[in-house]
C-alpha cells in the first residue's frame, strides 16, 4: 500500500461553489481525507472553519500565509524590503489560524518583485525566514518554499530550486524545508524524478497538476504520473501530496486517476 496520501486543494478543487466553507464538504464527500488551501477568504472567519472541519474530519494539511494588504500581496511580501513588520504580522496571523485547525504547515510565500532584483531582496528573505523559523519552531509548525515558474507568475521572486535549497542551508533550521510542486519543477528544471531523489531529504510538501494545461495527473501532457508518484513514494516521502489542478470537466468528474492509479479503493 502506497504512503502517500492526497488533499484537495480548495484554492482549485470544488470551486464550482462559491461558498469557500462548503468546499470542505464537497472535499468530504468526494473521498478526501485531507485539505489545503490559503488563509481563510475575508468573508469567513477562522471559527467557520474550525466548525467545518470539525464536521468533516478533513485533516487541514497546509495553509498559504495570510497575504495581508501589501501591494501584490497576492504572493507574499517575505523579499520586500521595508515589508518586514506587515511579513511577521502577516505569519503570526496565519500559526493563529493553523493552530485552531491543528494544521502543521505554513507556505510562506515570497511575492512579486514589479522592479529588478537586489541584493537587498536576496538580504531581507534570508532574514525574514531566520525570524519566521524562530516563531514556528516556537509553535511547532513547518515553513515551506516553493520555486513558482516564470510563465506562471512572472517575477516571482523564487524560482530557481537551486536558490531554494541555498536559502535552506542557510536558514539552516529544522523548521524550514521545500515544497515540491511537480507542475512547476517541470516547468522550471524538469528531470522530475531526478529531482525527487536529489531533494528528497528537503522535502516539506508536494505538490502535482499535469504540464502543461496543470489539469488532472491522468490528462493529456509532459508527466506519466503512473511513474513519478511510485517514484516519490520510493524516495522515502510519506507526507501528502497537494492535489492543485484545474479540472477539465468539473472536479468530482476528474478523481477517477486516484483509483485508476490504485490510490483509493
């Protein structure tokens, strides 16, 4: 029986209702054991969450930090300076959320540079995660990073693995490791498998959609996910796998490649 485990990202699954709350029964019903998503939507409240989880049992497997009101805040602000105080404010806010729903992880996102990038940019994330691994250590939370690919968000300011794991090195901190998502590691580096293997002992989080329309892993594309998921499971990974796709044709009508795949009965 495989290790892995699959959650449903609500940010791109269910989203054929609107209510944000309800997504987590959708998620529920459809066989999830576990979800992931962003910090709450401004119209529901932590306390709506906690209810519906503790309705469903889903298992709240990762939350994207609350993006607070920072210019394009929509990916973060952990490498703009003079954004220090709204980054931790912005953190605090989310291990406030993670612990009400037992959730052990956090991605902290690094934002969109709009000008060049600086040594000063390079500075103020080194010390904005230095400070955040404190915190979360603290909590007993796990951050993670992801490299975002430049087609899909250009100007992000990670998007080199190799950045990614040196930032690691240098936070040096238990509390800080990678997330692999597989769509933008084929994007960015390809060698998909060989990746797996050589970040294996980094491994925070993981991620998948097939490349390069990022639709269901059984859909038409780049990836045989018959062969990477084994892949990842043989390298030692056990945690979840972030399921964060576009559905073709509306999300239920899409899950057959989990059983398909020998991961649900």
């Amino acid at each position: 029986m495989s290790p892995l485990k699959f959650a449903a990202n609500l940010n791109f699954l269910f989203t054929e209702s609107a209510d944000f709350v309800e997504r987590y029964r959708l998620a529920k019903a459809a066989g999830f054991g576990g979800v992931e998503g962003p910090y709450p939507p401004k119209n529901v409240s932590v306390t709506d969450l906690v209810r519906v989880q503790q309705e469903t049992g889903l298992e709240q497997v990762l939350l994207n930090i609350d993006l607070g009101d920072v210019p394009d805040g929509q990916f973060g602000c952990a490498a703009f300076p003079e954004q220090e105080a709204n980054f931790i404010k912005n953190l605090e806010r989310t291990i406030e959320c993670a612990k009400a729903l037992n959730c052990k992880k956090i991605h902290i996102m690094a934002g969109k540079l709009k000008e060049p990038l600086s040594d000063q940019h390079d500075s103020t994330y080194i010390s904005n995660l230095k400070a955040a691994a404190r915190i979360l250590e603290k909590n007993n939370i796990l951050g993670v990073i992801e490299p975002i690919n430049k087609y899909a968000v250009p100007g992000y300011y990670l998007s080199s693995y190799e950045k990614a794991i040196g930032v690691i090195r240098e936070v040096n901190s238990p509390q800080l490791k990678l997330m692999f998502d597989i769509y933008h590691a084929q994007h960015i580096r390809g060698d998909i498998t060989k990746g797996i293997r050589e970040f294996a002992s980094d491994l925070g989080h993981v991620q998948l959609a097939q490349v390069p329309c990022r639709t269901e892993p059984d859909s038409p594309g780049e990836l045989d996910y018959r062969y990477v998921l084994p892949t990842l499971a043989s390298a030692g990974y056990t945690g979840w796998v972030g399921c964060e796709y576009k559905p073709r044709a509306g999300t239920e009508a899409g899950l057959g490649w989990l059983r398909q795949f020998g991961y649900w009965n």
